[in-house]
C-alpha cells in the first residue's frame, strides 16, 4: 500500500491550512476529537484493508495497491 498526497495542489494547500488552524484536526469536520487528528482513525483502518484504494476524508491523502 503507497500513501501519497493528492495529486491536487491546490486541495493539499487548502487542507494543510485548515490543519494548521485548528491544531492538527481534520478542518473537515466538527468537533475535534483525537480520533479526527491527522492521519484520522478512519484512514487508518482504511489503509489496514490491503484491498482499499481511494482517498481518506478529507482528500488530503490517496492510497494505491503497489505491484
């Protein structure tokens, strides 16, 4: 599994501010809860899935199956 950022700079630009502003929590949602720190829990558990290819929550990150 390759995690890269998206390939979008303006996306990671955005969601890199967001971060920066609200401590390391994704700007992406609500509350800020030690689950939402970047890399968030649910990206996690998503990247722990070997068959799981896409982006977590915020499109910050994008995983690909390596060959």
């Amino acid at each position: 599994m390759a995690v890269t950022l998206n390939p979008d700079k303006e996306i990671v630009k955005t969601i890199r501010e967001g971060l920066k502003a609200r401590g390391g929590y994704c700007p992406c949602r609500l509350e800020n809860k030690e689950e939402y720190k970047c890399m968030c829990e649910e990206f996690k558990a998503q990247i722990a899935d070997p068959e799981y290819e896409g982006y977590c929550h915020c499109m910050l990150y994008h995983t690909t199956k390596e060959a």
